[in-house]
C-alpha cells in the first residue's frame, strides 16, 4: 500500500509533459490554411488528406497515436499538452485566430514539445519572428515543379539515415529567409541542378531539411512535399517519420 501511494504522489507531481510521455505518445496533425496578412484567400494544396492518410499509418505501424484538426482552438495548453509533437502538415498564411493560441504554441515548445513542419508549413504566420525561428525560416518563393538532386548533408538523423550521398526527387524547391544560424541541416538542395533563372549565382546548395533545438522543444522541418503522391513514396514516408520520431524524442526502430 506504502509503495501503491508512494507512486501515485509521484505520478501526481510529475509535469504534465512528463506524464504524457508515460503514456502511449500522441501527435496533432494541424491542416489549417487561413487568409494571408492582407485578408486574402490563399492557396491551399491538394496533398493534405494524402500526408493524413501517410501519416496515420505511420502512427499504427510505428505505435503513435494520431489526431487531426484544422482548428485553432486545439492550440490550448491544457490540450497541448496532451501530445509528444504538433505537426504542421501544410499548413499557410494565418493559421492561428488570436494571441491566446499563439501563447498555447509557445508555452508549449519551451515546456519541451516537439514540431514538426511540412512543405508550406513554412509559409505560416508569415508577420511572426517567433515561428519562423522556430520553424527554422519563412518561405519567400519556389520555380516551376521540377526534378533536382538533393544532397544528403547528415546520415546520422533518422530522417535521412537510409538514404545515400544523393537523392533525386521531384518538388517544389523552396527559397526561405531569416533562417537562423543554428539549424542543422539535413538535406540540401543542389542549385546546379534546378533551373531556375532567379537563382542566386553565388550558391551552390540551399537547405531544404533541417532539425534544432528550440527553447527547450524541438523542432524539424522539411520542404519537401508538394506533390500527393510523395505522401506514398517509402522514402519519403520514412523521412516525414524520422522527422516525427526525433521531434517526440523517441528512438526509431
């Protein structure tokens, strides 16, 4: 009986991050497409109910429990807290309503919640200093739908440990700013191989995958993702994996 209560009082006193990680872990998949800063329509892509459907079954072959909304009301702390990791699965333009739900984002990143962005996650929140940091950058422009080859700069991450030096895909080639000194970058973009007319001259790779460490959450992200049909491709399934794993802070298999 000592010892029944002696562990109920710990369980008790644990944070509440602490206790959710004793239980099966939980991701939000967050959808939302708002208006842009000038109050208008934005676009929205077609592949959001395929990375759905991608990552639920990575969450029953993998054992995570996922959910899914495109509400901002979900962005209550109380409700956060209750998750390993928040992914952004293309998410654009205003995805919150009030400051309320941007509190709820950053309380719980600093009390050790992991994010995970896909594609145009990065063009979200585009006036918000914070997410971008956070996120690891702001989207600004891509060219045409193409293939490139995308260097493989770290094979330790479990993101990009099985594939090898290079890897040709087809995609948006994303171009971002106020991207901080921080992150380390997983997968780079050869410039070389892109035809673009804007490209910088001065350049050889963008990164275009990247993971840190974030006032105490953590954080990946990857520009990949355009296309639905990328949400069925084993690698890229694999990628989007890792990514969540390492932002739960649970080891791959």
């Amino acid at each position: 009986m000592r010892f029944t209560l002696l562990l109920l009082f710990a369980l008790l006193t644990l944070t509440p991050f602490a206790r959710a990680a004793l239980s099966a872990p939980r991701v939000l998949v967050y959808t939302r497409n708002g208006l842009t800063l000038e109050g208008k329509k934005g676009f929205v892509h077609d592949n959001i109910a395929d990375s759905l459907v991608a990552i639920r079954q990575l969450g029953a072959e993998n054992g995570f429990a996922v959910d899914t909304s495109d509400d901002p009301r979900a962005f209550a702390l109380e409700n956060l807290r209750g998750y390993r990791a928040l992914v952004l699965s293309n998410t654009n333009n205003q995805i919150f309503d009030t400051p309320e739900q941007q509190a709820a984002l950053q309380a719980y990143v600093r009390g050790g919640g992991g994010v995970v962005g896909i594609h145009s996650a990065c063009g979200s929140m585009r006036g918000w200093p914070w997410f971008w940091a956070m996120l690891g950058g702001s989207f600004v422009r891509h060219p045409k739908l193409q293939e490139f080859t995308l260097q493989v700069v770290d094979r330790t991450h479990p993101s990009t440990s099985f594939l090898g030096a290079t890897w040709r895909w087809t995609d948006e080639f994303y171009f971002l700013r106020d991207m901080p000194p921080d992150v380390r970058v997983l997968l780079a973009g050869d410039l070389a191989t892109l035809t673009d007319p804007q490209k910088p001259k001065d350049e050889k790779t963008r990164p275009l995958a990247w993971y840190h460490e974030f006032e105490g959450g953590r954080c990946w992200f990857t520009a990949l993702g355009h296309r639905k049909e990328a949400y069925a491709e084993p690698n890229f399934r694999r990628h989007i994996l890792g990514g969540i794993l390492w932002a739960m802070n649970v080891p791959a298999k």
